[in-house]
C-alpha cells in the first residue's frame, strides 16, 4: 500500500519540481527587473509627498487670503451701508454708531474720519 503511494508520488517529482524551479526562476527574474526600478518608484514618492505638501501650503494661503477678503467687503458693506442710511445686511443687529458732524472748512468730505 505504501509502495503505491511512493511510486505515484515519485513519478510526479520530477514534473513538480520543474514546474517549481521554473516558478522560482521567473520569480527572481520579475523580482530583479522590479528592484532595478525602486529608485524611480521612490523618486516618484517623494515628488508626490512634496506636491501634496506644498498644495496644501497654497490651500491655506488662499483660504486666509478668501477670508480676509470676504471680512474687507462686509466692512465696506457697512461702510457703505452707514453712509447711506440703511440697515445693514447682516442677521446680527448692528452696533449703534454715533456719527459726529465734522467742522471742516473744505467742501470735500474727509473720508479718512467718516470710514473705520
């Protein structure tokens, strides 16, 4: 019984462990040809990394730069909306200003004094 078993187990040998050191061999031919290209997968790392490091820098930037912006308007609005008499557009009550009349002698507003 046992002698079968080694006999169907030594015939497929050979034909295994062909098909094993064929594996083996493109295995380590694939393995080399990959190794050979790291540095550029590496370089390509590292450009990605830096890319997305400085994107976001810029992000940051344009999104302080959008906010100062939109607080520069809303002041102009309110300035404009003083000027003009009207109430301001904000859902917030507005703050009570008092205007003082101003003493110049030029016909020329100073706008210096009235805006904030």
């Amino acid at each position: 019984m046992w002698k079968k078993e080694n006999e169907v187990a030594g015939q497929r040998l050979p034909g295994s462990m062909a098909t094993y050191s064929e594996a083996v061999d493109e295995f380590s031919k694939h393995a080399t040809e990959l190794l050979a290209h790291m540095p550029v997968l590496t370089k390509a790392r590292d450009a990605y990394q830096r890319a997305m490091m400085v994107s976001a820098e810029v992000r940051s930037m344009l999104n302080a730069g959008d906010a100062n912006l939109r607080s520069l308007m809303a002041q102009l609005e309110e300035a404009v909306a003083v000027q003009l008499g009207k109430p301001s557009s904000d859902k917030k009550k507005p703050e009570s200003v008092a205007v003082e009349p101003t003493q110049t002698k030029s016909e020329t507003p100073d706008y210096a004094r009235i805006l904030p």
